[in-house]
C-alpha cells in the first residue's frame, strides 16, 4: 500500500524537523553529537591499537620494524580468520567454545590426508575434506542446540572436550612422536610465502578500487531514487582514509619480505562474509535473529535454519583457521587448538567490538580484535616475559575492551540512542 | 454497505480441557474499524491468532472476500493480506526502520543483494502516506524510537504488503495522551483508505473515538454486535460483564447475577 503521489525527485524529508546532514562539516557535527552520545563506532579500538603501538614501540626497537610488522600480519591471519566465525556466533547470542579444536581437527585431518603416500592426497582434495568435516561438525552442534533447546554454551563445551579428544586420539593413533610435519609444498606456502612486491601492491589496490566501486555504485542508486547521501567529501575522505592505511600497509609489508600470501585468504574471507554479513538477505537475518528471534520468527523467518547455518559458518571458518595454522607452523601436534586459542579468537571478535549479547557487530571486527591481539602478543614476545604475563596482559585488554564498550552503552541508553 | 472482507463463521478453539472459543462469529468490512473487546480471557487473542494462522480452528468457517478460505499458517493469512500487528510489536531493536518494515521480505537485486535504496524508498513513501512525520529518519535503529513511534512503524509494515486486513492488539496500551493520539489518527487514516481494521483494545473511549463497529466476546462467546453510534460506553460494559451467553444453558436470557 504505497502512496503514488511523489515523484522521486521530491520525496519529501521524513521529519519535520530533522534534516539530514548534507555538508561535510555538518556531517561532521552529526558525527561528533554521536560520539559524544556514546556511539563511537571503531574510535575506541582504533586508539586502543595507537596505544599498544606506542607503548611496545618505546619499550623495544624492534617492535616497530618492518620484519616485525610482517609477523605480526602471520600471527594475526588465524585469530582473524576463526574470528570471522565466532563474529557470526556471537551475532546471534549464541557462544561456541569448540571452535578452536573444530579449529585443530581441520588441520589434523588435513595434515593426516596429505601425508606422503599415505594416502598422499593432493591437496585440493585434503583441504576440501579437512572444510568438510570442521563444517559438518559445525552443522552437528546447531542441530544439537536448535532441536533440544539445550544452550550452546554446554553444547559447545561438550564438544569443546569431545574434539580435544579426538585430535589426541588422531595424534596418538597415527604418530608416535606426538607430531606430524606437513610436507606438502602448497599447504606450507599458505602461512609462509609472501607475495611479490607488484602483487601486494595489485591485491591491495584492487581491494581498494573494490570499496570504493561499491560505495560509489551506491553513492549513485541513492542519489538516482532521490534518497539522502552522506556528503560525497564525507565519502571521498573514507575511501582516501582507506587506501593511505592500505597503502601504508603494503609499501611497509614490501620493504621486508612482502604481503603475506595468508592475507589473501584472510582478505578474500573478511569480503565474503562481510558481504553476506550486511548485503544479503541471509545477514540481515541472522542479525534480526540475533535481535530478536520472535520477531524474526513472525516475520516468516526459519530461525533453526539461519542458526544451524551460523554454527557452520563458525566450523568452517575454523577449519580455515586451522589450516592457516598448521600451515604456519608446518606441522599438527597433540596440544593443536589448545592453550589460549579459544580465548584469543572469542576475545577478538569481541575487542572488535562484536557484542555478547547478540545482534550487533560487523565481521571486520574480527580484523581489528586480531590485530590488537597480536599486537600485544608479539611486543610481549619482544619483551621475554613469561606467558603468565601475557595472558594478565590480554585479559586486561579484553576487559578494557568490554568496559568501554558497556560505558558506551550506557552512554547512549542515557541519551536515547538505543 | 460493502460485503465483510473477513468473515469467521462458528469458529471454536480449545486447548486441552479449555473451551477458548465456541462458535464465535465475526466478520469486518473494507473501510470499517471494527473494535474487539471483552474481558481478560474472553477470546480476543485466541480469534486473532486462530485469524493470523499462528493455530488453525477446531471447527468453524473462514471466508475472505466471500470465499471459504483454509489458513494453515501465518504465510496463508499474509498471502490473504491479513496482517496482525501484536501488542510486544515484534520489532528487532537492533534492525532500523527499514530493514524492521521489510523483515522477512527483503527486496532483492541481481538474485540475492538486498536492495536497500529501494526499500528505503517505499518504506518511506508508506510512512508519508499515512503521515507518520515523528521519526527523524528510516535509519534510525528502532531501539530509540518512542513507544508510539515503534506502534507507528509496526503499523506502517502491516499495510506496507497491499494488505486489505489490518488486525492490532492493543495498539494503545502502553502509550501516553499524545502518542495515543498518534496512534488513533493512524487508524482512521487505515479506513479512509479502504482497509479493514480490527482493533483489540480495553479503553472504550479509545473504541468509541475510532470503532465503527463494536463486537464484544465474553467466555468465548460472541455476546453483542453494535453499531457504535447507536449504544453507550455503559451498554458496551454491560455486554462485556454480563452479557448474555446463547451457547450456556440458563443462560441464553440476559442474567442479573453475573
């Protein structure tokens, strides 16, 4: 029942009296009255990572070298990646703690079929099955928890034990040393090979050249159907913003060894999901679903099928995950998946600013939780101190992390944001 | 007088050992505000939910525009063009106005990339039709709208699908003076333009501001159908307390004890 009498040129505003910003520094006012609102967007991890930088830069020379930054792309490139799953769990307030030994089976399964001659698969074949299982593992869990009902904390943490299990059982069974080298050249090279100089620079500037086709395609559809944009200086600012930090990061990476070849998997991933995340209309429901599942249920919306898909979603990540992992360390061990994995990959979805409670997050938040993870991992590596050390470090982080964010809340419940 | 749109023939609802509804009849017309009352337990919620496909009747007639219809779901009641906007709204506080009004039927391009400006645009046009000029803007996340502006935004994604039946319940419940005011503009503004409206409310002044027509239930039972412009706030009371009763043995005479 839509009224025919607008033209689309003259859609009237909404608001009597609201007016949309429409200058940059009018879009600027909005922005500032937001943030002061409490809405801070990624202003706060953005400064908690300037932070980090210039504390662990002024602790040791070496922190802010360019072979360093290359490392810490290579430790950030799994925690990222399973945290891409753990985004899309969290979004729908569920929590899933087998994630990181889902995370180990993928690569065990993969090593143990790539071994030589035994079967010696090839390894398009071994990573498909490893993908396969993490998923199907995955799809188990949600089935488990949508049909019974049962909360995917036990669930999860049942499977968290079961797979635990399995990996030692794997290992136990078919190495006597506790360890399995990965021989295969391809698989290696994930989390070990860096791109050439001109391929970083094409892979980081079409990345670019991506977004910015996309707003710009956008840009124009809401102006051709007389729908309010944000000022084009606003959106010529952004995708500059963009392409100096890709820019930056690129020529750096360059100057050592290059791009890690692992941030084209990362990179292909984060557009993937952070697509379907916010443009499909599978995203859109598994944040309504997040929001408020009766809602989501009287709107005809399967929430069973959407939730089960999110628990695949987070097994095949971690399959992915666990790939990148054995490939960086060239082998799978009987401790694969375990020690701070889980922590690590739930504590960056959730410093990127993915919320507990469902329902609010983006997927580029598991970037930016992984960086700040390994930024503080690799200065305290620098630093020698002992790993008891590291984990106070991290778990004041992450506490930090979730403080500014209950206080931004907070902010914005009192002035009627949310 | 137009024919009803939506009409319910000897409809009855149990649950278990609880007789819900028995033989109730009901029916709306296009243009029409019919109200629904009665007291707590009465049936109101269990019609409208049997109406909305969310449970089928034990026994009983449907008819939409004249013809027996089954509906075996809520996709069937949506399909009729009957939508029920529930008292809690269903909104998703997360979601802003558009992507609530579109919920569930997402438009698409190319297959599978949702179509925002599109919806923006209609989700627009629809709240300027019926002169909702509260909200600041359709992106605004519904978690900071008023309670009458989330009533207004649920009424606007009920008549947004070419809807012909628009049922609310309770629209007014939790609302203040100005925001009910809002409100019962919106519904008289939904039969000017040829919907039928059922509303659920227990503020007879909201009823006798916007009903044209008055069907009162008791125990399950359809009691009274009145014309509101010939009857009472009091006669409605009465109906709605003591009503007579055609289905209770004893009680198919007007009671004085009840």
């Amino acid at each position: 029942m839509t009224s025919e009498t607008q033209t689309p040129d003259e859609l009237p505003p909404i608001s009597r009296e609201h007016k949309e910003p429409t200058t940059v520094a009018e879009f600027f006012q909005a922005w500032w009255v937001r943030v002061q609102a409490g809405d801070l967007g990624f202003l706060p991890i953005i400064i908690g990572l300037v932070v980090i930088v210039i504390i662990f830069g002024s602790l040791d020379s070496r922190y802010l070298t360019e072979r360093n930054f290359t490392n810490l792309l290579l430790q950030m490139a799994s925690f990222a990646t399973i945290g891409i799953g753990v985004v899309f769990v969290l979004l729908l307030a569920e929590i899933d703690l087998a994630i990181a030994f889902n995370s180990a089976v993928g690569g065990v399964v993969m090593t143990l079929l790539l071994r030589p001659e035994d079967p010696g698969w090839p390894w398009p074949l071994a990573i498909a099955v490893a993908l396969t299982v993490t998923t199907a593992i995955g799809f188990v869990m949600g089935v488990i928890i949508t049909k019974t009902g049962v909360p995917s904390f036990v669930v999860s943490l049942a499977f968290n034990l079961g797979l635990n299990g399995v990996v030692l059982i794997l290992m136990t069974e078919f190495s006597g040393s506790g360890t399995i080298r990965i021989a295969d050249e391809t698989v290696r090279d994930i989390s070990n090979a860096f791109l050439p100089d001109l391929w970083g620079w094409l892979l980081g500037i079409g990345g670019v050249a991506v977004v910015a086709g996309t707003e710009l395609l956008k840009y124009r559809t809401r102006q051709q159907r007389g729908l309010p944009n944000k000022p084009m200086g606003i959106l010529a600012m952004q995708l500059g913003g963009l392409a100096v930090v890709v820019i930056a990061a690129v020529w750096y990476a360059n100057l050592d060894r290059g791009v890690p070849f692992v941030m084209v998997v990362l990179g292909f991933f984060l557009v993937m999901w952070s697509f379907i995340a916010g443009r499909t209309r599978f995203g859109r429901h598994v944040y309504a679903v997040g929001g408020n599942p009766e809602a989501a249920r009287r709107a005809g919306i399967s929430v069973d099928r959407v939730k089960i898909s999110v628990f695949m979603i987070g097994g095949f990540m971690a399959g992915v995950g666990g790939i990148v992992i054995a490939s960086r360390l060239q082998s799978v061990a009987t401790n694969s998946g375990g020690g701070p994995l889980l922590l690590n990959v739930i504590a960056a979805a959730v410093i990127g600013g993915t919320s507990l409670f469902g329902g609010s997050g983006k997927v580029v938040s598991a970037l930016l939780g992984a960086l700040v993870i390994a930024a503080v991992e690799n200065g305290m590596g620098l630093q020698n101190v002992n790993s008891g050390v590291k984990f106070v470090v991290t778990g004041l982080v992450l506490l930090a992390a979730v403080l500014a964010d209950a206080f931004a809340k907070r902010r914005q419940t009192a002035s009627g944001i949310r | 007088m137009a024919d009803p749109i939506l009409e319910c023939r000897g409809v009855s609802k149990h649950f278990g050992a609880v007789q819900a509804l028995y033989k109730v009849d009901f029916e709306v017309r296009p243009g029409e505000v019919m109200a629904l009352v009665g007291d707590n337990g009465a049936g109101k919620s269990t019609l409208i939910k049997g109406i909305a496909g969310i449970y089928p009747f034990d026994e009983g007639q449907i008819l939409f525009e004249g013809k027996p219809v089954k509906i075996h779901g809520p996709k069937d009641s949506s399909d009729l063009g009957i939508e029920v906007v529930y008292q809690d709204l269903a909104l998703a506080d997360n979601l802003d106005v558009v992507a609530n009004m579109f919920l569930g039927r997402e438009k698409v391009q190319n297959g599978f990339v949702i179509d925002e400006a599109n919806m923006e645009r209609t989700a627009r046009e629809t709240l300027t039709g019926l002169s909702v000029t509260t909200l600041q803007s359709v992106r605004q996340v519904v978690a900071g709208l008023s309670g009458g502006q989330r009533q207004s935004v649920a009424v606007a994604k009920a008549v947004m699908w070419n809807s012909k039946v628009v049922i609310l319940d309770e629209p007014t419940a939790a609302l203040g003076v100005a925001q009910t005011r809002q409100v019962l503009d919106l519904v008289k503004r939904l039969a000017d333009q040829d919907l039928a409206v059922v509303i659920i409310s227990h503020n007879l002044h909201d009823i006798f501001e916007v009903a044209d027509r008055i069907t009162s239930l008791r125990l399950g039972q359809t009691v009274d159908l009145f014309q509101t412009s010939e009857v009472t706030q009091q006669d409605v009371v009465h109906s709605i307390t003591a009503g007579r009763m055609k289905y209770v043995p004893g009680m198919e005479q007007e009671e004085e004890t009840a």
